[in-house]
C-alpha cells in the first residue's frame, strides 16, 4: 500500500544538500546547474556535497593549487580546507612557481597540461632547483591525459589525480603525500643535525691534530739536518715525535705510535710525548735509552689508561763519539744507511710495547754513524700500505725504497710521501704516517 511521504524524512533528507544559488553564487547557479546536467559535472557537484563520513584527525599543512579551471580550483580548495588544509590558488605557471620560491608551500597541485606552464616543463625546472626540489607535486589530469602523466611521473611527480575527482582517492593521496613530506622533513632535519655535529667534531679534530703538530719541533740544519714530515690520517691518531739536546753532547729523537684512533689514542700520545720533551721523570737518565724506555713503562700502564699502549722508539746521538744508543718498546727499527753500504742497518733493539707489561725490561744496542750518514725513523703508517691487488707491504719493501734514494742530494720528503701515496692506491691512508730524517 503507498503511504505519503513523511514531511520529516523530506527535511531530514534536504538537509544533507545546499542549493546551487548557495554553493556557487546566484549569478553562477545557471552555469553550474549546465555543469551538474553532464556527467563529468554531475559527479564534480556530488564530490562538493558529499560529507565527510566519521571522525579522522585533522589535516595540517599549506597548499597551493594550479588549474586553470574555476570549477576545478573550487572544488578542491574547498574540500581541502574542509580536511583542515591551508589552500592557495593560483591560475598562472609563471606567478605560481613565484610563490612556490616563497619556501611556504609543503604541496603543490599542479594541471598537467597548464597552458603557460604544462607539468612537465615544471618538473623539469623544479628539480633542477635545490630549494625547490623536495616539494611533492601532485598532477591534476583528464582521463587522456595518461602518457603525459606517466612522463611527469618519471620525471618526479609525487601523485597524480584524475578529473573528475574522487573524494575518497583525494583524501588518501593527498594525506600519502603529506605523510611522506613529514618523513623526509624529518629526515632531512636528522641529517642536517648530523652533519652539523660532524662538521663540528671535524673542526675539533682538526684542532686537535694541529694542537699535535705545534708541539712538534721545528726542522733544524746545524749541526746535522732534520727534517720531518706529520700526515694524519682521516681519523685523529697517536702518532708522535721529537728531538732535543739533552746537553752540549748528547742529542736525543723518539717516535711513538699509540695503539689505535680518536682522542684517546691522541691524550695518550701527547700526554707521552709532552714526558719526553720535558725530561720530566725524576731520576731518570735520559742519555740512557734503557733508562728511558723502563720508566715511561712504569709511568702508563695501560690499566690506568683504557687499555691502551703504545710502541716507542727512543735514541742518543753522542756528538764526541759518533755514536747512537737506542731502545725500542715494540716499535719498528730506525733505519742507518750509511755511504758505500748497499743494505741499510736496522737499528732494533729488544723490548715490550709500552704499558703492556709492569717491569718490562728493555735492552739498548749502540752503533756508529759514519760522517754522511742518513738516518729515517718512522712509523709503520709508512709501509703497512694496501696495494692494488690487495696485498700489505713489507717493511723490508720499504727500506729497499729508502736505500734506493740518491745519495749525493738532500732527501725529498715530499716525493717520498708521494710515492707512498702511490703504493697506497691513492687512497686515504688507514693509519698516521710520520717519518723523520737525519743526515749527518
């Protein structure tokens, strides 16, 4: 049996519409009504009356929309505020990549085929420029549309969406988009602290390094010549090293190498080096390498100082004699080439790295130095080299190398570390390199 309409259902169901005169303006309500008579219009004028359906939390965030088309712009700003977005318009390729310099926007809804700037060609200048390429572009398009669209894709487009618009598809890619914004914000936020905090921890290094190198002596020319060449490694390391006349006759030269990288490995080398320079272990002879050796053991054990020791290699040149006394905790041997001699003379002496064993006791060999003698002291940053097969040097390599220098000119410590570069592949050296040289 028909039943009347219930007048209540009639105004509970108008409710949910608004007029045409209400959504456009009375003076636009003809054309919309022409738009509404046509498919494509029928569902653009259904998407504006649709309502949201339960509760979400709010969007945030600033857009900018650029389409040429009124409808179009209107229907999407208006939906967009309604999912609590901040929405700009504009109709114009030229003005709309002007406000896009303004940093302010985090989306951009762009029509493909704009006429005074298609998406494309907008593409193709926003990620060319730095401050503009991290913002999403997503595409507006007609159905046709699709190989421009997949060619703006390729070429960087975040999104795209089909005219008419779906209000749900809307939501979703508009919301993916922002969503994925946040993350590479966030992302890039991370990484730009980071690098901050390195480039800073960088400078501190460098300071370090160059606090290290001041406390180095300065290359002399009587009355024998020294030279010395420091090149720090990318990490902060714990090589070290000196000279100083103990008194009128007696000329002292080490070179330590603390185990390990960073600023431990670094304290530890200073604190060792700043010891030598100042002679400062009471009772101690420092004309005597063993002496020597015996009490810097004493003094940093490697217990009290994280686990860490060190090799060290300490020698006395004695003027009146022609002489050398020296030592060794652990450290690689000096190397004597004396002229007229084909083979060089390893200047090594027994004895325990430093710190590793408590009353380590260590023996000092001596030997004379011919007028025209060369003497190299260095660390094993020198010759442990990768080479480009993968193997490790030798030391004895390296020595072959230094007695192979020519004798009648004064050594070329650059060139000389130049070919050790070479020996490395041309690579950042993995370990400090420090190498003295005295000719006599």
């Amino acid at each position: 049996m028909d039943t009347a309409p219930d007048p209540a259902s009639k105004r509970s169901r108008a409710a949910g519409r608004r007029p045409i005169d209400e959504l456009f303006g009375a003076g636009e309500a003809t054309t919309a009504s022409k738009r509404v008579r046509s498919s494509v219009g029928r569902q653009l004028f259904e998407f504006v009356l649709e309502q949201p359906s339960g509760k979400q939390a709010p969007s945030s965030g600033r857009l900018l929309i650029v389409d040429h088309d009124q409808l179009s712009r209107d229907i999407l700003s208006r939906n967009l505020k309604r999912e609590g977005y901040a929405v700009e318009m504009e109709t114009d390729g030229t003005r709309a990549m002007a406000r896009l310099g303004e940093g302010i926007f985090d989306l951009v809804l762009w029509e493909v085929a704009l006429p005074t700037l298609n998406g494309f060609d907008l593409l193709t200048k926003i990620k060319k420029d730095s401050a503009l390429q991290h913002i999403p572009i997503v595409l507006l398009s007609e159905q046709a549309e699709t190989e421009n669209v997949i060619r703006c894709i390729e070429a960087g487009a975040e999104d795209y969406l089909s005219k008419p618009f779906n209000p749900a598809l809307l939501k979703a890619r508009i919301r993916g988009c922002m969503e994925r914004k946040t993350l590479r914000d966030q992302e890039q936020r991370l990484l730009a602290t980071i690098k901050t905090h390195q480039e800073r921890l960088t400078g501190e290094l460098n300071e370090a390094s160059a606090y290290l190198r001041s406390l180095f002596p300065a290359p002399v020319s009587e009355p024998f010549s020294i030279d010395w060449r420091f090149i720090p490694s990318s990490e902060l390391g714990g090589d070290s090293f000196g000279y100083r006349w103990i008194d009128d006759d007696h000329f002292a030269l080490y070179l330590l190498d603390v185990c390990g990288h960073g600023v431990g490995a670094a304290l530890l080398s200073v604190a060792a080096l700043n010891v030598l320079r100042s002679g400062a272990m009471q009772g101690t002879d420092f004309r005597n390498p063993e002496a020597v050796l015996s009490a810097v053991n004493r003094a940093f054990p490697m217990e009290e100082h994280n686990n860490r020791y060190f090799t060290l290699w300490y020698g006395v040149y004695q003027r009146s004699t022609r002489k050398i006394a020296y030592g060794s905790g652990g450290h690689p041997p000096a190397l004597l080439i004396i002229p007229g001699e084909a083979a060089p003379k390893k200047l090594a002496a027994k004895g325990m790295m430093i710190g590793g064993m408590p009353g380590s006791r260590y023996v000092a060999q001596s030997c004379e130095v011919p007028p025209g003698s060369r003497l190299f002291l260095f660390c094993d940053g020198a010759y442990e080299l990768t080479a480009p097969d993968g193997r490790t040097y030798t030391f004895d390599e390296f020595a072959d190398i230094l007695a192979g220098l020519p004798a009648n000119i004064p050594v070329d410590l650059d060139r000389l570390v130049a070919q050790i570069r070479t020996l490395n592949d041309s690579k950042p050296l993995d370990d400090d390199l420090s190498l003295i040289t005295i000719q006599f």
